[in-house]
C-alpha cells in the first residue's frame, strides 16, 4: 500500500478509543447442548482404581453432594462434548492433569481452591490427581531419592498438564510451593518431564487482590517449558470466600454441599473459566507435544553430540588397529629373529 492509498474502512479521529475498527469480523456463536446441561464425564467409582481414588482424589465427595453441587450445574456444553469425543476418538484416555498447591494449614484456601478446581475437572473428563506437600523435603542435592520426592517427579512425568495454586505471601508465592517446582527437574536424560505440558494458574491472598504470585508462576511455568493458558485466577481475602467446614454427620451436609465450599462470586465464574481454558488447550495440544518440543537448537546439539561419539568410536577403533599391527610386528619379530652378519 502506497502513502497516498486510504485505510479500508472508515477512520474514527480520537473516538476509536479500543481501536474496535481493526477487530475481526465476530466469529460465529457456539450453541449450547441442551443435551449437555446436566452431563458429566467424571470417571465412575466403579472404573477406578482404588488405591489412587483414595490417595490422590480427597476432592471427592458423596454422590449425593456431587449430583447437586454448583460444580454440577454449570453449562459447559462445548467443552464437555470436546473432552467426551478426545476420550472416545483419541485413543490417549482421558487428560492426565496434577493439581499442586501450596500451603500446610489444616484450612488451606489454596487447597479448598485446588480442591474445587480439581471437581470441575473431574466433571470434564480428567484424570486429576492432587499432591500433597506435607513430607516433601527442602530441595538439596542428597535426597533425590526420598518417597515423596520420587513420588512428585512421578506424577509430573505422568500428566498430561498442571494446575499450580499457590497463596500470596509476603507479596509472592510460598516457600511450600516453590520447593515442589523445585523439586521437578527441568530435564532427566533425554525426557524433560514438564515441556509441553499444558498449566493453569490460580492464586489465593489474605487482602486485597493481587496478581504477583499468578504473575511469578507464570514465570516458572516459561521457564519449564510450559503452555501457560491465558487466562488467570486471583481470589482476594480467601478467607470469606469460602463456606464453613461441616462434617457428614452434619444434618445439613448435603445442603452445605459438603462444606468449605466457594460461594458463588466473580472469583467463582473466573476459576470455571480457567478450567474450562485449560481442558480445551490441552485436548488441542496433548496431540502434538512432540511437535512442540522438537527445537532447532536441540537437533543441532543432538546432531554434535552423535558426531563426536562417532569420532571417539573412530578414534578407539584406529586405536585398536595400531596396538594390533605393532602387537604383530613383535610377534613376527620373536617367531623370525633377524640374523647375525658375525655369525
């Protein structure tokens, strides 16, 4: 385009604020699945196992609660009919997702929120395991061996994306989660147990709202290599966000939806959203982390490293050679001895 041809579309002088004249054409709405309404894809007790249902899915709760909780209200039609048709067609079972959070509190709100971020997942489809920190060492160079650090770089290697929730303090994220990023190794040989994977972030604060720890995480996640969705959540004054703790005994257990629950908030529809993000990146994705792995720069290093094993091979072989033609000579030398012109 030459300086003299005009800008296609009208020009708005100062009043195009949001520059709205350079948006695309609105794409087409996606129609909701009445079908889908009430649908969830949670993996039945009947097909899992139990040993991990009781270890890693304390987010669980009753039927009774589960079939009539908040969680099980949401529509959340296009995401549900995406994540049934990757479990049928795929052939990769369902999303492998680790939820970690932050805090050792006996009320933890980064774990109430784990937790209710791990019941929608669950609704979706995923195979979501929780980690818990309590017993996991300060990150040294001795213990790399301990249960519980094995146990975290297991699952890490396991999933198929992360969801990180962590609490706010001092301004930042907490040693508690720090030392479990820590402890994931940015590469183990050849496998690099979190490139590619796909994560979400969520993040709780005593006061006011606040984005450096989501902000921090972030960080962290580039710098394993990691898609990081787009989208973000900060819960402010945790504390009454949440309902009080009931047991099941409690006459109004079901009515509490088991109690400890999030109370319906802006903060609530931005947690579903991140989730709802977050499964659908990683259906895309999890096809293709390979893809997204393979790197110019690897290749290369790769390549060098091949030549100069293939050079050390031809060194010891050339090596070998020389030692096997001067072992020849000497014993060529012992079996004909050269004459003695004085003799």
């Amino acid at each position: 385009m030459t300086a003299t041809q005009p800008l296609s579309g009208p020009v708005i002088t100062n009043g195009d604020l949001n520059n709205v004249s350079s948006m695309r054409s609105p794409t087409r709405e996606l129609e909701v699945d009445d079908a889908y309404l009430n649908k969830s894809l949670a993996l039945p007790k009947s097909e899992d196992e139990v040993e991990i249902r009781e270890k890693y899915r304390p987010f669980l709760q009753s039927q009774h609660v589960t079939e009539n909780d908040w969680i099980s209200k949401l529509e959340l039609s296009t995401v549900l009919k995406m994540s049934e048709e990757d479990i049928e067609i795929s052939g990769e079972g369902r999303l492998k997702v680790m939820v970690l959070y932050g805090s050792l509190r006996k009320r933890s709100y980064s774990r109430l929120l784990a937790f209710e971020a791990a019941r929608i997942l669950f609704r979706l489809g995923c195979d979501v395991r929780v980690y818990d920190p309590t017993g996991l060492p300060v990150k040294d160079d001795v213990q790399h061996g301990h249960p519980k650090v094995q146990e975290l770089r297991d699952m890490s290697r396991w999933s198929d994306g992360h969801v990180w929730v962590s609490p706010e303090q001092h301004g930042n994220l907490t040693a508690v989660f720090k030392n479990q990023i820590d402890w994931i190794p940015l590469s183990t040989g050849s496998v690099r147990p979190t490139q590619g994977r796909t994560l979400a972030l969520a993040m709780v604060s005593g006061g006011s709202q606040s984005f450096n720890t989501v902000n921090s995480l972030r960080l962290l996640g580039r710098w394993m290599r990691m898609f990081t969705i787009p989208n973000q959540s900060s819960v402010p004054q945790a504390y009454t966000q949440f309902t009080d703790e009931v047991t099941e005994s409690d006459e109004n257990y079901v009515e509490n939806e088991g109690g400890s629950r999030m109370m319906p908030s802006g903060n609530r529809d931005r947690l579903v959203d991140c989730m709802e993000e977050f499964v659908k990146y990683t259906i895309v994705m999890r096809p293709h982390f390979e893809l997204f792995g393979d790197r110019f720069s690897e290749r290369r290093e790769k390549l060098e490293k091949v030549r100069k094993l293939e050079a050390a091979k031809e060194a010891e072989r050339r090596a070998e050679e020389e030692l096997k033609n001067v072992t020849n000579g000497v014993d060529g030398l012992a079996i004909n001895p050269p004459e003695n012109p004085n003799a």
